[in-house]
C-alpha cells in the first residue's frame, strides 16, 4: 500500500476515535432525584365544566325511556329533546359516521332500518 493511502486510513481512525470520546465524556442533564431521566413536568389538572350533578341533570332519560321501540319523526324528536331537557338531540341511523365528543347536554337517538327508535343515550 502506499504511504498516503494508510496516513489518510490512519487519520480517519484517529478522528473517529475522538469524536466517540468527545460523545463519551458530555454529561446530559439529570433529573433532581439524580436518576437518569431527565424531569418532565406535571401532568395538567383537568376539571368538568360543572358539576356532577349538573351534567347528571344535562339529559334526563328516566323521562323518555317509554319512546323505545316507537317510530320516529321530527315531531318524535323535538318531543324527546324537550321532555330529557337536554339542549341538542342527534338522530343515528345504522352505518352513519359519528364524532365520537362526548357532550352530557346532548341527547343520541338510535334508530334501526325502519326508523324505530332502539337505543337512547346522553353524551
């Protein structure tokens, strides 16, 4: 081999080597427990917008579980929005895309093929 060649091998090497070093040596931040992981802060407190209570009384189903089993219409749903006091209804019929929000203040109605009310739910 020519000289040049393994000097230029050799230097390479060289260089390499002092870079792992320096990668070596270089300290990370630590954490105040001196642990290895670096602190993260806390987690955010999250409230409900009212109380228990308040979203219990958001959507009253006791008050129309006799429309079960009853075909629907409009009237049908205003009827049921009303009497569940709840301050938006939301109609779902079979292979229809739903968000997937929950909103205690609203009432699903579910409907089979025949628009015959199956299933009532708050949220």
């Amino acid at each position: 081999m020519k000289p040049r060649i393994i000097l230029a091998k050799l230097a390479a090497v060289g260089a390499c080597a002092m870079l792992l070093t320096a990668c070596a040596s270089s300290q990370m931040p630590i954490s105040p427990a001196n642990d290895d992981v670096d602190a993260a802060p806390p987690p955010p407190t999250v409230t409900p917008n009212g109380s228990n209570q308040e979203q219990a009384a958001a959507c009253d189903l006791d008050a129309i579980q006799y429309a079960i089993g009853e075909p629907f219409d409009e009237a049908m749903g205003s009827q049921l929005q009303s009497e569940s006091s709840t301050r938006q209804a939301r109609v779902l019929r079979p292979g229809e895309a739903a968000t997937m929000d929950h909103r205690p203040d609203r009432l699903n109605i579910h409907l089979d093929d025949q628009d015959v009310i199956e299933e009532l739910r708050c949220g």
